[in-house]
C-alpha cells in the first residue's frame, strides 16, 4: 500500500486520501469540532504572507513552474483595471509588487557564491510518499519539499519563510508551529515507503524582511524524540474520532475561571 510518487501535482497530494501533518498540527491545536469544520473549510483566502511564502517555494524548489502560477500586479490592487488583470490571470495568484520585489531578492541572494546549491543539492523536490500507519492501519501522507543530500548525508529538507533568523525566534517557531511534529511524521513516514528513514530533518529559513538572508537547521535527535510522541498521540485520537464520527467541541460542564499566574502573583505583590 505504500508508494513515492515524484512530481504529483500538489492539488492532486491535497486531494488524496490520508493523514497529513498539517492535520496532525491542526488537530493538537482545536477541539475536534474546530478541526472538523477546518477540513470542511479549507478554501479560504490566504493571506498576503502565505502567498508570498507559496511564491518564494516555488521560486526556489519549482523554477520552472513559477510562471505558470504567479504574476505580479504593480499599480493600485483595487478598481476596474485591477480586477480585469485578476480576470486574465484567474489561473496563477497574482502578488504585490512589494511581494514580487522580495521573492526577486530572495532569488538574487541565494544564487550569490551558489549559496542555494550548497545546501539543496543532487536530490528532488515535491516527492510525495503514501503508506499505511503500522499500528491504525490508517494512510498517512507527507510531501517532501526537498529529499536529497548536505553534508554528505540523506536529509529531508524544508524550506520555511520567517521575519527573523534569531535563534529565539526560531526555536519558538518550531514549538509553536509544531514543526517537530512535521519532522517527524515525515521521516517516520518515508521510512515506511522505503525501508528506512533519511539521516535526518533539516530545514532552510528564508528571512523575507530586509535584508534577506538564509540558515539551515537540522532538527536535533531529542526534539524528533518529542514530535515523535506527540503526532503519535495526535494520530491515534484523530484516527477513532474519524472511526466513530465523533468531534465534540468544549465540555458542557463548568470550569474554574482563575486570573493567570502572573496576574494573581502580582495582585497578592501588592
């Protein structure tokens, strides 16, 4: 039941049956009836930050796609002759000149002394894996941004945009955005397909605001260790509420409503 399929158009991936980890990371952070209606509501317009970010991954991972999926509009995005260019493009997203300017920039920097070559290098982009959860029997799903070599081993790498490259923030990052999780179920996962997982997790940070710049990240053993945990967990409950049909949101009995601790340590301080 497992299978890598290189090149599978991403609304085809979105389309296809399985457990992703975006559903994994949606699910630890709603009650089930807020994932649910997720699921059922996923066409929402993405914002301007998630366009550009789409944009930047396509530039970098997908060259040769970009044209056919982006443009860009330079005057006023409102009006007459803003929504008859939209109208002629109705097949690509159509960024701001400010967004366009900083996926030009992003382009520019990484080709400066082969930055981008350094560090995605003699593998592929967009490999999709598909195989069956050892333990639910439920498919699982992951799509690769990038699986080849750095530092002469096999990674899986994944390109993220950011507004800053400090290691606070991104260490947050990681954390809140539960891209540990991500990391795991993604070696995890093409370990399944083909016997035995990549080296490792790296991801490279692109920093959108001025000046723009790059770092890689490789995800280190112990964090893996706690995503690991945590979509295992996230998987099982996700897997019986889809069995039985059942996603309760808040309970219906009461709680204790307290001030938070910092609130209550400074009342009582004073």
């Amino acid at each position: 039941m497992s299978s890598r399929v290189p090149a599978m158009p991403a609304p085809d991936y979105f389309a296809a049956p399985g457990i992703s980890s975006t559903d994994l990371k949606q699910w630890v952070s709603m009650t089930p009836r807020e994932w649910r209606y997720w699921k059922n509501n996923r066409d929402t317009a993405p914002s301007e930050a998630m366009q550009l970010g789409s944009a930047i991954h396509c530039a970098v991972l997908e060259p040769d796609e970009y044209a056919d999926r982006f443009t860009h509009y330079d005057g006023r995005r409102a009006g007459k002759a803003f929504d008859e260019f939209k109208a002629r493009n109705a097949h690509r997203t159509v960024l701001s000149r400010k967004s366009q300017q900083t996926v030009d920039q992003t382009l520019d920097y990484l080709r400066e002394r082969d930055r981008l070559y350094n560090v995605i290098k003699n593998g592929e982009a967009e490999m999709s894996y598909f195989a069956a959860d050892p333990v639910h029997e439920r498919m699982r799903k992951a799509r690769a941004d990038w699986i080849g070599e750095l530092n002469g081993q096999r990674l899986l790498i994944d390109l993220k945009t950011t507004w800053s490259l400090d290691d606070r923030h991104i260490q947050k990052t990681l954390h809140d955005m539960n891209y540990h999780m991500q990391a795991a179920y993604y070696l995890d996962t093409v370990g399944l397909v083909e016997g035995e997982p990549p080296a490792g997790f790296a991801i490279l940070w692109i920093r959108t605001t001025p000046p723009v710049d790059m770092r890689v990240s490789i995800v280190g053993n112990a964090t893996l260790d706690v995503g690991r945990e945590k979509y295992q967990q996230a998987f099982g409950e996700l897997h019986q509420a889809i069995e039985r049909d059942d996603f309760p949101g808040y309970p219906a009995e009461p709680s204790l409503l307290e001030l938070p601790t910092w609130a209550l340590k400074a009342t009582t301080d004073d």
